[in-house]
C-alpha cells in the first residue's frame, strides 16, 4: 500500500514538473521596444540614457536597436544550446528592425553563460561582422571581466549606436546622388542642382566627421621614438597618468578615457571622448563631465496648457548646483496618448534623464506587429565571452 502511495506520488511529481518545464518553455516575451534588462544588470539611470539614445537613433534613421540581458540561454526551455542559435531566434520571434530592410540589432547579454552577443539583421549581410566583434572586444569584454555590466552594456551600444549612425548617412548620402528626377516648371535647373550639391557636401561632411570617430577609436597607435606598436592600458593601470576629474569621469562613464603606452620605454598617450550615451553632462564650474542633470515634470502640458519642468544640475567633483525651471510646449492630440503613457509616474519619482523624454506605446504582451516592425535575422553577427 505504501509502495504504491510512493509510486503515485513520485509521477505526480514528474507530471509537475514536467508541465511547469513545458509552461515555461519559450523565448522570453518583450516588455520594451528598447531595454529588456531581464537579468537585471543595468543601473536605473543606464537604463533610462540607452533607451532615449535607441529612440533617438529609431527616430533618426529609422533603424532599431534593442538591448536584452538574461541570466541564462538555458533558462527558457527552447533547447538552444548556443547563444547566437537563441539570438537569432529570438530576433526574428520579436521581429526586430523594418520588415523591408531587415536593419534591426539586438544586443544580448547572458550573464550567467558569461556570454555576449550582436546579432544583425540580414540586411547588413556580413560586411558589419567585423565591425560588431570589435566592439564587443574593445567596449564590452573588458567591463564584462570586472563585472561592471552595466557600464560594458552602455559603451558597447554606445559604439554600436555610432556604427548605425554613419551607415544610415553613408545610405542617405547614396541616395542623394542618385536622386529622382522631376521635371517642375517652377524649379529652375540651376536651384535642383544647388540643392543636390548641398545635400552631397553636407552627407559628405557627416561620412567623414563619423569616419575620424572611428578611425581616432580602433587605428594601431605607435610610439614616437621607438615605433612601437603601443598597449593600451586596462584593470586600473591607466589611472596613473589621470588626474582626479579624469578618475571621476572614467568611474561615472561620462568620458572614455584611454591610455597607450610604449612597452619599450614607457611613452604613454592619453586620448579620451566623450561618451553619447552618458547622463552627466559638462560642470559650469569646474569642465569636467561630473555633473548629473535630473529633471522632473512638475506640471504636466496639455493640448490647451503649457506645462513645467524642474531641471536639477549638481557636479559630484566640485559640488557645484543650480535649480531651473524650463517650459514645456503645449501637445498636440496626435502624441497626447503617447505622453500620458510615458510620462504617467514622472509625477511621483525623480528620474534622471540625458535629453529629451522618450515616448512608447509597446504592448506588454510582446507582440511584433504592433511594437516592432517584422525584420529577421540569417544569423550574421559577432560574439564573446568572459
């Protein structure tokens, strides 16, 4: 009787746990058009600067990007033993990117796998791979190793936003010379072609503003004297030839601060740039990127209405602090829904933000139709791993 007790406890339990196995079996559902940090890697203010710098760059270009942090590929049940084959799959589950061009990126972070991973949309082809391994290399690894996940997560979609950025002016700049030609008898020759010349100097502009970025960032330096090829410095060792505002700058992120040195005779170069992505902002007083700027919508605008905003700057280097107030325009029926939805609990926390306040209308429920915009992915794309 016992025995029998024992055997129909023990497949009831099977039967358990094999039905919560299968119940949750699958790919996790989207809860963010941007940021699904379901791991829980990034900072409150991380999160808030990658999403406005992904909304800006959807809303720029047109290309969307999405950052996903889990704890584990395994922890879902889809039987994928590889993070690209679980990147890929979850790329084209949510849709990601424009459903012609196929340009959406999904960032992935798997932290307990100790694994990394930029998946493209088939639209790049492979010619970005590279591109995208070296930021992984460069930006992302080496915070990885130190378990600084949130600022690894930040530099590297910061790289990646800049690479998406001179890909859609280098298109755009394509476009504009091989432009459609309408004949307007109220447009006369010479102004058609004054504005095509505008529009090929000033894409050219950007091309080559986006390029010095990249090359200043990824070219082999050399020693002056020597010709060595030089190291750069990682684990603290740079902090040595930067002074305590440059310290400050590296822990907050605000400045990428990079030093090289000659292993021969020990020259070293400092370059440093500014981080896009950052929420700190340069002092008043003291220059450096040390000051947090919060703001806080105290009277929400309305179609009839102005409204008001709190703006609060304060340097954690020199304690430097000033309190304004700015005006918000009045909205306009067509993005009313969008505002309320955004700024619902602005009211009741206080939220750091760099730029300007994002809006989403994303259905919780994940769905790629209404959310995101039916792109895929073939598998292109780089990892890492720590």
């Amino acid at each position: 009787m016992k025995t029998g007790i024992s055997i129909s406890m023990a497949v009831l339990i099977m039967a358990l746990i094999g039905f919560a196995t299968q119940a949750q079996a699958g790919y996790p559902k989207a809860k963010d058009l941007y940021v699904n940090d379901f791991a829980n890697l990034l900072t409150a203010n991380d999160a808030i600067t990658i999403r406005t710098a992904l909304a800006k760059l959807r809303g720029d270009t047109g290309v969307q990007a999405v950052v996903v942090t889990i704890r584990s590929i395994h922890g879902y049940g889809t039987g994928d033993q590889t993070i690209e084959s679980f990147a890929t799959k979850l790329f084209n589950k949510w849709g990601i990117g424009d459903r012609e061009r196929n340009d959406g990126v999904l960032i992935l972070v798997a932290v307990k796998d100790r694994k990394v991973r930029i998946e493209l949309g088939s639209g790049y082809g492979g010619s970005y791979n590279e591109q995208m391994q070296s930021v992984i290399n460069q930006q992302m690894l080496p915070h990885f190793r130190r378990e600084n996940y949130s600022l690894g997560i930040m530099e590297g979609t910061d790289s990646v936003v800049q690479i998406l950025s001179k890909r859609a002016s280098t298109i755009a700049l394509q476009s504009a010379q091989t432009p459609t030609i309408k004949y307007d008898s109220s447009s006369s020759t010479s102004d058609s072609g004054a504005g095509l010349l505008f529009f090929v100097i000033a894409g050219g502009v950007i091309v080559t503003v986006f390029g010095l970025i990249l090359y200043a960032r990824s070219r082999n330096r050399r020693c002056p004297s020597c010709r060595v090829a030089l190291e750069r410095l990682y684990g603290g060792a740079e902090d040595q030839y930067l002074d305590d505002g440059q310290k400050l700058e590296k822990s907050l992120g605000s400045v990428d601060h990079q030093v090289w040195q000659c292993p021969k005779c020990g020259h070293h170069d400092l370059q440093s740039q500014y981080r896009w992505l950052s929420s700190f902002a340069g002092c008043h007083s003291c220059g450096y990127r040390t000051m947090k700027v919060g703001e806080l919508i105290t009277v929400h605008p309305t179609e009839f209405s102005t409204g008001e905003k709190q703006v609060n700057e304060e340097c954690y280097r020199c304690g430097f602090r000033r309190c304004k107030t700015d005006i918000l325009p009045m909205i306009t029926s067509y993005v009313r829904s969008g505002y309320d939805h955004s700024h619902h609990s602005a009211s009741s926390s206080d939220h750091f933000m760099s730029g300007a306040s994002y809006t989403s209308s994303f259905d919780s429920g994940g769905s790629s139709s209404s959310s995101y915009g039916g792109g895929s992915s073939s598998g292109d794309g780089a990892s890492g791993s720590w």
